[in-house]
C-alpha cells in the first residue's frame, strides 16, 4: 500500500477515529483510534494497530490473543479526519469473545436487510442440531439430500415459469423459496457463505486480470 500521509488530518491529541469493519459481511466490528505510526505501521504490515487511549501505548491488534484483522481495504471520510478500515477478522474483535464490540442490543425496529440471509442460514443450523415437531426445515433435513434436491429443481422450475409469464411478484416468491431450500443444501453438505463469495471474488479477479493483460 501507497498512502500519502499528508492526505490525512490527525486530531489536535494526535489521533484519528478508526471505524473497524468486517470486510466478509459488512459487520461494525469497533470504533478504535490511530496515531500517525499506528497508521504506518497498518499500511506497512497490512494488519490492523491502533493507539490505546486507556494505556497512552500502540497496540497490534491480537498481537496477543491470535485475533488479528488483516486489512483489505482503507478509506478516507470526505473531511479527512476519520478512516474506514476494513479487515478480515481472524477472531473475535470483542476482548469480551464477541465477534464485534457492538452486541449490546439497545433498540432495533427489524432485521436489516443485509442480515436476513445470515439470520435465516443461523436458523436452518439451528433446526438442524435441535429439531422442532412440525418444523418444515426439520423435516427437510429429516427426509435428506435427495429430498432437499428434489424440491430446489421444483422451485427452480417454477421460478422460470414465473419470468416466463413475466409475473414479477410470482418470481420474487419462487426465488424465495429456491434460495431456502439452496441454503438447506448448503447446511447438509458444510457449504458456508464464505466459500460461496470467495469463488465469486476468484472469478472476478481472474476477469479482471484477463482484462488487463
């Protein structure tokens, strides 16, 4: 990484607010401060180091736990007085095992939409190793893997009927449920959603570096 230090405007006390974010979800993990050679050594290491308030010292973050965030990107806010970095975790951020700082609920209207996935993939696992009487995802997994099969080709089938018909809302439903039962299938054979964004993101820079070439 090549950053121009000049580009930032550290704070009088020297230092400059840090928003830490999970680069594999999108999740806030910290809100954390750098001075000048916490920012250096960040760029040079490419690993996350902050200055402690508390301690007045500089801090590798994990350095000691193992739960060190390797940094994939760094961005600058519009005043220039503030970074957004993003890592990719190798732990919990939290001191407390949290995977973010921020786990104390104090109020929240609905599920944001970019958790419902997550949320719905957490309740597949968990109708998995605690079934429930009645529950259609228990079912599933009770049936197995040519069930779950079966019932992704009907929603998929029925998903090209419903574009076929040029019916939006009948698509909307049928994807739903065709990326229900693909998260089942995920669950029964250990597919994460890591593994899926990763080849993505390998399938992205393979284009990409044919482009360039």
């Amino acid at each position: 990484m090549n950053i121009e230090m000049d580009a930032i405007t550290f704070g009088t006390d020297g230092l400059l607010p840090v928003i830490v974010q999970d680069a594999t979800n999108g999740k806030i993990l910290t809100l954390a401060y750098m001075n000048k050679e916490a920012f250096s050594k960040t760029v040079e290491t490419k690993e996350a180091w902050f200055f402690s308030r508390k301690r007045q010292t500089l801090w590798n973050k994990g350095e000691t736990s193992g739960n060190k965030q390797a940094v994939h990107a760094i961005f600058l806010d519009c005043d220039q007085d503030a970074l957004l970095l993003q890592v990719r975790p190798l732990g919990p951020a939290c001191h407390k095992g949290k995977h973010t700082c921020f786990h104390h609920e104090l109020y929240q209207e609905s599920i944001p939409p970019y958790q419902v996935l997550e949320q719905l993939k957490k309740q597949i696992t968990k109708r998995k190793h605690s079934p429930v009487v009645g529950s259609y995802t228990a079912y599933l997994f009770r049936e197995g893997l040519d069930k779950v099969l079966k019932k992704i080709g009907e929603e998929a089938s029925e998903v090209i009927i419903g574009a076929k018909n040029k019916n939006k809302q009948e698509v909307t439903w049928e994807i739903a449920d065709l990326t229900y039962h693909t998260l089942v299938l995920m669950e029964l054979l250990d597919v994460s959603f890591h593994d899926i964004t990763n080849e993505l993101q390998q399938r992205h820079n393979q284009k990409k570096d044919v482009r360039n070439e």
